[in-house]
C-alpha cells in the first residue's frame, strides 16, 4: 500500500504535537514516559521530533494519560495552536488535565 504524503499543513500539525509533548514530558526521561504510556521509547521519541507525525489515536491516548493531559484541552490546544500560532509558536499554555 502506497501512503500518500503529507500536507505542510500535516507536518506542521505533527511538530506542534510533538512540541507539546516535549513540554509535558519536562525533566522525565523519554523511557520512563513512555513505559507508563506502554508505547516504546523510539515511538514517543519519533512522535515528539515529528518524524511520526500522524500518530495512532490509542498511542495519543495512552500517551495523554502518562503526561497528565486532557484529550479535550489537547485537541483545543492543537486547534488554536494552528489556527494561530506562526511555524515557531508554541500556541499557549499547556492542557493540563483536571485532577
């Protein structure tokens, strides 16, 4: 099956997404984030550098959950992000899930 390739719009979705989870992540190692998570290290890493930009729903999920974000607030927060933030924009504070 060929893929079809991605949009700039895609690929620019995919490094805010990224941008996003590197923030959430802070100080904590990309192994240990991503064994909570249950997805491998080189999964979160790909994701977090946009080289896997299009991530299966599941894999956002159990990541989300990991870092303590609201699925709601995170596609809030990628929404606004691309409607208004420019290429090096970060979009705003990060979606904090309620406790």
């Amino acid at each position: 099956m060929v893929r079809t390739p991605l949009t700039p719009e895609e690929r620019a979705r995919g490094e805010r997404l990224g941008r996003l989870l590197r923030e959430a992540r802070g100080d904590r190692s990309m192994p240990e984030v991503a064994a909570v998570a249950g997805v491998s290290a080189e999964t979160l890493r790909k994701i977090e550098t946009g080289r896997a930009p299009t991530p299966a729903f599941f894999t956002i999920v159990a990541l989300a959950r990991a870092l303590g974000l609201s699925l709601d607030a995170l596609a809030e927060w990628c929404a606004l992000a691309a409607a208004e933030a420019g290429p090096d924009d970060g979009g705003g504070a990060l979606p904090v899930a309620a406790a």
